[in-house]
C-alpha cells in the first residue's frame, strides 16, 4: 500500500500592489468576477480585496504531533514563521499568507483552516482532485468571528 501523502505548507512573501502589474514579476491574486485585470478590486457588499504580489515561496516543515496524522494536518513551527517575516522585512516584503494541500479533498478552505487562519490573509490550496491547480482565496473578517472565505483569480506575471 502506497504512503498517503503529507499536508504541506508554505508562506506566501511578497507586497500587496496599488495596481495589478505595478511590481515585478511573481504571482498576482486578485478579486475573482472583476473584468480587466486593472479594475478596482472590489465586490458589492464586500470591502476591497488589495492586489497582491508573490514574490516567494517560503517551504515550511510540518512539526505536527503526533507525526501519524499529518496527513490530514499540518503545524508552522513558530520560530520558522519568524524567521520568514525579519527575513520578508529586511527585504521590503511581507508574509501575505500561506500556501498549503489538501491531499484528500477539495481545494476549498476547510472549517480548521478559516478557524486557525489570522485573517486578512491570502490562501492558495492545492489538491489532487483539481490536478495540483492552485486555488486562491482571501480571508477576512467580516461580521462574525472566523473568516470569510472569498475566492481570487491568480496568474503568473512575467
């Protein structure tokens, strides 16, 4: 019998921009059933979801215990997140979120990751049932406690 793979995660470094296409190349995560790319980031009844920029990747070791389950969960040694955001700021970058997988569902944020997430954040998730394809969602607070899940459309920027 094959292993089940591991939850994995990343941190997600870069800037939020002014405008689509204003920074340097990386990944752009903008507010999904706006028209042109350049269009004010925002829905009715929502506030604005600001553009964000992805400049890095930062790989992150599951320290989940017991060892055993994570395959279905996954924990950010503290110490590697801090390290990651002096490492973000001396560099004029932030942690904009994280990236992590859902081995075995969809890639939608689940009930544990709107309660552990610090929102506003950026997720993108990844699954094998949508072959890998990254889902992109912006979390935030709105009227009740745990964040609301808003999904994004991202590309790659050259």
């Amino acid at each position: 019998m094959a292993a089940q793979p591991q939850e994995g995660c990343a941190l997600l470094l870069g800037e939020a921009c002014s405008a689509p296409g204003a920074s340097p190349p990386g990944i752009e995560a903008a507010q999904a059933g706006i028209g042109a790319a350049d269009a004010p980031l925002a829905a009715p009844g929502a506030g604005a979801v600001p553009a964000q920029r992805i400049r890095l990747i930062w790989p992150c070791l599951n320290v989940w215990e017991p060892t055993a389950e994570r395959t279905r969960r996954f924990r950010l040694d503290p110490r590697e997140q801090l390290l990651a955001q002096r490492w973000a700021r001396e560099r004029e970058l932030q942690v904009l979120g994280a990236a992590h997988s859902h081995p075995c569902s969809d890639p939608v944020p689940s009930a544990t990751d709107l309660a552990l997430a610090f929102a506003p954040t950026l997720q993108l998730i990844l699954s094998p049932l949508t072959d890998w394809e990254p889902a992109c969602w912006w979390l935030e607070i709105q009227d009740e406690e745990r964040p609301t899940p808003r999904p994004l459309r991202w590309r790659m920027v050259d």
